[in-house]
C-alpha cells in the first residue's frame, strides 16, 4: 500500500531505480512488490518568474510502521536517488490511519 510521489525526477530516472528500489521496501515491509504504488506527477517550479528545476522530494503515503522502518525506508530511497548522481535528497512521509482508509467502502481498523 505505500505510495512513492516523486518530485524533482523524471520518468526516466525512477524508470530506472523502480525495480531494485520496490523490491527493497517490500523485504523491509515484508509484503509484495506490487502492494506499492510510484507516481510522478507533472509539476512546474517556478522562482523569481522563471521556471526551475526541482530538488528531489519524495513523499511516501502509508500506515504507521514505527520509527526503526520508517528510518530504514528512508534511507533506501535516498540510497537508490543517489545512485543516479543525485547528491540530495528530501523524503517526507504522510501516515494514513488505519480507520480513516477505505477500500471498497470498507475501513481498515
């Protein structure tokens, strides 16, 4: 269920890192690969009115896992943006509870 929302990337770029990055987190996760959701939304930064590149930032959408994984997770994203010569990265996360998420009209709690 963790969803990654890449920023500062392009297509390409997570392209490349997707497989190695996904199988990672689902060990770390104990869950399966297609349990996580990555997503590059189409964004324009704009400073003094220009356009600019964006600094990497990757928010990750999930449930509570406590802060050992949650640490350990992090690290593995900023570890595989890295590897495509990308010096810095941002990671955020957003925790969904668990009575507040529906599927199919029905809550997780």
């Amino acid at each position: 269920m963790p969803q990654l929302i890449f920023k500062g990337l392009s297509v390409d770029q997570v392209k490349k890192i997707s497989i190695p990055l996904v199988e990672e987190l689902a060990g770390l996760c104990h869950c399966d690969t297609d349990n996580f959701s990555l997503e590059i939304p189409n964004s324009t930064f704009v400073f003094n009115q220009a356009e600019i590149s964006a600094f990497p930032f990757i928010e990750v959408k999930w449930f509570e896992r406590g802060q050992e994984v949650q640490d350990q997770f992090a690290n593995i994203i900023t570890k595989h943006v890295q590897s495509l010569d990308i010096p810095e990265v941002e990671v955020a996360f957003t925790v969904f509870l668990e009575a507040a998420y529906y599927y199919n009209g029905k809550h997780f709690a």
